[in-house]
C-alpha cells in the first residue's frame, strides 16, 4: 500500500481564459450558472473560468462522460498555477499555489422555525513545495471567513513532510490528528456531501500543531502522532497560530488494511483510528472527550461505493455524556464521471439528556436544542465539471433530535446548493 497523494491540483492559468463559454450553453444553464455566480460572491478567477470560459468547452459534452480531449484542457488550465518546475534542481523541484473555495446556500425548514442564507463556507490560499528530490514537502495554508471580511482568519495547515522511503513519512507542523479516516482524514474537496456527519462534528476534533510518523508495509499500513492541546483563541493572531504549548498533549494511532486485491474491488479498505487526550486547565483542542475510537469500511468499484464509519466517544465532562455513532453513505454514477447520487443515513446516541447536539450547520441556526438521540437522511448529487476540483453540488437532509430535556422533539428539512472548487 503506497502513502496517500496528498498534492492538491495546481491553480489556473488566467492566460488560458481567450475564448467566450457562454454562447456554447443552453438558455437554461446560462441561467443557472449566472445565478450561481451572482450568490457565490465568487473571486473573480472562478468566475472568468465559468462565464469566460476556455478552449475546453469546444469539446465539452453537459451530459456524457469527460472526454480524454476536455480532460487534457481542463489539465492544461489547472497546470498554470505551477509557478515553477524543474526536475534537475536539486534543492528545489517544484512551487505551487494551491487553494480552495467553497460556497453554499442554505435553506432550513423546521417545527422550531426557517432560515436561509448564503455562506462561503471555505476559503483557503497558500502554497505547495517540493525539495531536495521531492522528498521534502512544505505546505501552508491560511483561510479568511465568511463574506471575506478578513483576508486572515486563522491558520488551517502548516507543515513539514519527510518522505523517508516510498513507504515512511515523518510529519512536523499543524495538521489533523489521526481519527475519522473517512469523514475528517479525506479532503473536503472530496467529499460527496456538504457537511461531514453530526457524529464526526460532535466530537469537536480539529487540526494541531504535533509530530506524526505513517508507514505502510505491503497491504498494511500504520500511523501515529503527538499533538498539543493548545491552540491561539485569537485566529487572527498569526504569531501564536501554532499555540502556546502550555497545555497538555493528545496521543493519535491508526491502523488500516487494504483488501482491494484480495476481493478484487477498486477500492477495499478497513481502518481502524484512536485519540487519547490528556487535557488540563490550559487546554482548548481536542478537550470534548477524553478518548475518541473510528473504524472505517470504504469500498469502491466502478460507478459505485459505499463507506461505513462508526465512533465511539467517552470521558467527556458535564453534560458531554458518552456518545454513539455511524453513518452509512453511498454514491453512484449515473454518469460516469460527470453526474453522481449520493446517499447517507446517520445516527448518534447519548448518555444523558443533553449529549447529543444536531448539525451546528445548519441546524442550530433555528434551534440549540439537544438529546439524547440524532437521526437523519441526506439526499443529493454532484455534477462534476472537471472531478473534485471543480464541480456543482444539491441535496437535502431530514434530521431528527429526540430525548431532549422538554421532551418534544426538534426536526426538519435543510436544503443545500453550491460549489466546489480548488487548485
């Protein structure tokens, strides 16, 4: 088993924008693409790339698979942004901007009341590098928040990787503890839903400054990693984005097994993932549960897939009971590579009346109620535009809170459109 690629896609060349998209769409889409972008309040290159348009929609087919001539050109635009590349340097082989947008608009209708709103849910910008033969990876990130009010809103990852070998790495810097490998370790470019699951939410996980090592060894594969508990409350504070250090630490391990070649499957894998904290006074990372324990099932084959992920949570204190929870997802390609559905049931369960809280997006925005019981049905679809680094994404979730401490329940439809998009 080969460590997980975790180079994201080169950013577009604005150069490659010379030739009008509109002309080549339906009334209909030009419609919705010119609503999409007038809600999005999308940076300006996203929105030369969707109106403006290149030479790839010459050859772009709305409603068949990407053909190999598309791919080449979306390919072409999204290899502009490798500011430079050269093999022969022996310091440095490669420098990349890197970078993500993704916007939503939300429509929740509850017993407890309605909302609706747009977010941009997640801005990031930052760089990619590779030196000394690409076995030094150096990644930065920083996002800004909603509406854009500050170009600055906190660090996401920063970090130093070693490739030892093909098959060890050694990871210093700001990045996510080991737990959750479906719903928190994949990027969220990748995934088929808007949001991760209300059981992974729940536990309040989230990236910290530490120290891993994975390895694999043939269909095995292993990782471990300390972390700090503390983290800078201020998020514009970049001097002391990495924390304090004051704090106590969290101990993250995993293991995983690759079955693909046994069952013949794309993708077959089984993975197992523990968080251990020791948290103190001055602790503010990591602190909802004393311990965190995953397993992950994650098939794939053909147009289909299929990921079973469970979570068990204890040691939390005060009304942070013990909690219990999975989801089941499932996606299939209607066409392949361009339009897919997407399916997922969710549950959690709590000891005590208030250990079980519902989606803070986007639940909470009509009730903070809690349970001691979580239910819920996600329905959608993603039309790709050029595979996860550009693509159109709907669905809708029906939810429901039970157990609470007025005893009537709290449930309701939310309603999601939006967009995805990274470099």
């Amino acid at each position: 088993m080969k460590l997980p690629d975790r180079s994201g896609p080169p950013f577009p060349n604005p150069r490659a924008l010379h030739r009008p998209l509109r002309r080549n769409l339906t009334p209909a889409t030009r419609l919705t693409t010119q609503v999409v972008l007038t809600q999005l309040r999308l940076p300006k290159a996203v929105a030369i790339l969707l109106l403006g348009g290149t030479s790839t929609l010459q050859a772009y087919d709305f409603l068949g698979s990407p053909t190999t001539e598309e791919t080449a050109e979306f390919n072409r635009f999204w290899r502009g942004w490798i500011l430079y590349q050269n093999g022969e340097n022996s310091i440095l082989q490669e420098f990349k901007l890197r970078g993500r947008y993704q916007g939503q608009y939300y429509d929740v209708d509850a017993r407890q009341g309605s909302d609706s709103d747009w977010e941009d849910r997640r801005s990031r910008w930052g760089f990619d590098a590779l030196l000394f033969d690409s076995r030094l990876e150096a990644r930065f990130d920083v996002q800004s928040n909603d509406g854009f009010r500050d170009l600055y809103d906190g660090l996401v990852d920063a970090y130093l990787r070693w490739h030892a070998s093909e098959s060890l790495t050694v990871t210093l810097g700001r990045t996510k503890p080991f737990i959750g490998y479906y719903d928190w370790l994949q990027s969220s470019n990748s995934q088929p839903t808007f949001e991760r699951s209300q059981i992974f939410n729940q536990l309040q996980v989230d990236r910290a400054t530490g120290f891993t090592i994975e390895s694999t060894y043939h269909d095995w594969s292993w990782q471990a990693g300390v972390f700090s508990n503390s983290v800078d409350p201020d998020r514009n504070s970049f001097t002391s984005a990495f924390g304090e250090f004051n704090a106590s630490w969290s101990l993250s391990l995993g293991l995983g097994y690759d079955f693909s070649e046994s069952t013949r499957l794309d993708r077959a894998e089984l993975h197992l993932n523990a968080l251990h904290n020791e948290r103190d006074a001055d602790s503010n990372l990591l602190t909802r549960y004393q311990d965190i324990v995953s397993a992950t099932w994650w098939v794939q084959n053909g147009r289909w897939s299929a990921v079973a992920e469970g979570y068990w949570a204890t040691g939390g204190e005060g009304s942070d009971g013990d909690v219990l929870g999975a989801f089941l997802q499932g996606t299939y390609d209607l066409i392949p590579k361009r339009l897919q559905l997407v399916g997922r049931y969710s549950f959690a369960l709590g000891d005590g009346i208030a250990s079980v809280r519902g989606q803070r997006r986007y639940e909470a925005t009509v009730s903070a109620a809690t349970g001691d019981t979580y239910q819920a049905v996600y329905l959608g679809a993603q039309y790709f535009i050029h595979g996860d680094k550009l693509k159109l994404m709907g669905g809708g979730e029906f939810a429901s809170l039970q157990g609470g401490a007025t005893g009537r329940d709290v449930s309701g439809f939310t309603w999601l459109s939006g967009l995805r998009f990274s470099f």
